[in-house]
C-alpha cells in the first residue's frame, strides 16, 4: 500500500523565484492538505483540495496556490519567494468520507530561500 | 491564547518509565484529536487519535481525553530511547463546511535516557 509520496526532498531557491511542489497522495484517499512547518514550530494549514477544487484555506497570501489533478494529485505553487518561506512543506492526505478524516503525511519538502 | 498549547521541553525521562505529555485546546467544540510523532528532520507520523472521552490504549501508547477540561495527553509506558521526539498535539476545530484541518501545537520535545 504506497503512503503519500512527495518531491522533490529538497529544494534551494533565492529570494523572488518562483517553486512547485508535487505530492500523491495514499492510495485511496481522495483530500490533499499542504501545511507548512518552520523550524521549531507546529505544521500551519496553508490550504486543502478536493474534486480539483480548494475548499479550504489557512492564513496564507495569495503567492501561495495550489492544485489537484483528477488523479487526485497536488502541486502547491509559491510565487515571489521570501525568506521567510524556508520552511518543511508537508502534504497530508485523507478520505473526505470518513467523518474522522485521519490525516496521513508525506516524508515532505525542505525549501531553503537564500 | 493560542488555540493547541503544549509544553515545549525538553521532558527527559529515564529508560523504562512513564513520559506523559500533555496539551491543551481553546475551542470547545473540537471533536477530534490526535497525537503525531515527529523525528527530527522527519514528517509527522500518527500515533493515535481518540475522539471519546476517557482512556484510548494501543500498545504502549495511551491518549485520555477530558473534553470538560478540554485537555489531551499522551502516556507512553515503559519508555525507551527510540521514543525520543517531538510529540505533536493536533486537533479538527468545529467546522461548517465538513472539511476538516487539523491545528497544531508547538510540540513537546521528549527525551529519553538509557
């Protein structure tokens, strides 16, 4: 049973540029979250699709977007990087089904910003 | 006031005793909780989830949960030093839409000594 894969592991961007970030989810599930966890903190919900659609979004600018495929694949997209975007970029999937909607991570990204 | 707090550590427990974590939420109409993992340079990893109040058991592990108090912990029984982590509190605040995300706490740092 393949768990939630994410790419790419690392990433090295400088400040302005523009990353994509790709995640599938378990086999399975159906809802893709993106959180991000800067060093020392909890992972922040920064937004959560379904049916290719975002249905929910944390506190989060506009630079950050995201998308699903019908294959129920995400990429979250940053434009415009700061350096305060260095963070771990997690993916979690889920099942909107289920009322306990059990969240399961990927190994997840590490995006430096110099 | 934050809404999931916990203690930041580190815990430090000698090998084979009881580590108890603790966590607290602010909104009272939260009805999920879980309790994540996390090593060092890793993604989050699920432990348990408990959702009733009282005791939740798997193995080592076991999640109490006093909604009254609106309070979660974590005891992990006979401690060793594999279980030396982060442990992340994370629950779904009440929701209209169905789609849940999960909140986090700052995570408890634990270590434990052989």
């Amino acid at each position: 049973d393949a768990g939630v894969t994410q790419s790419p592991t690392h990433l090295i961007k400088t400040r302005g540029q523009q990353v994509t970030l790709r995640c599938s989810p378990k086999s399975g599930h159906d809802t893709v979250s993106w959180y991000q966890q800067a060093l020392g903190q909890g992972p922040q919900f920064i937004f959560q699709y379904y049916e290719e659609e975002e249905r929910q979004r944390g506190n989060f600018p506009d630079r950050f977007s995201g998308h699903q495929f019908p294959n129920y694949s995400s990429e979250l997209n940053v434009n415009a990087l700061l350096l305060g975007d260095s963070a771990l970029y997690l993916c979690a999937s889920s099942y909107y089904g289920l009322s306990t909607d059990t969240q399961y991570f990927g190994p997840g990204t590490r995006l430096t910003v110099l | 006031q934050k809404e999931v707090e916990q203690n930041s550590g580190p815990l430090s427990v000698p090998e084979g005793a009881i580590a108890s974590l603790n966590c607290t939420y602010s909104d009272r109409g939260s009805q999920s909780f879980f309790w994540y993992r996390q090593y060092s340079g890793k993604s989050p990893e699920l432990i348990m989830s408990i959702y009733s109040n009282g005791d939740k058991e798997d193995g080592r592990f076991t999640a109490q949960l006093n909604k009254a108090s609106q309070y979660v912990s974590l005891l992990i029984r006979d401690s060793q030093p594999s279980d030396s982590a982060t442990y992340l509190c994370a629950v779904h605040p009440p929701m209209n839409t169905g789609f849940q995300k999960l909140v986090f706490g700052t995570g408890t740092r634990l270590l434990v000594s052989p």
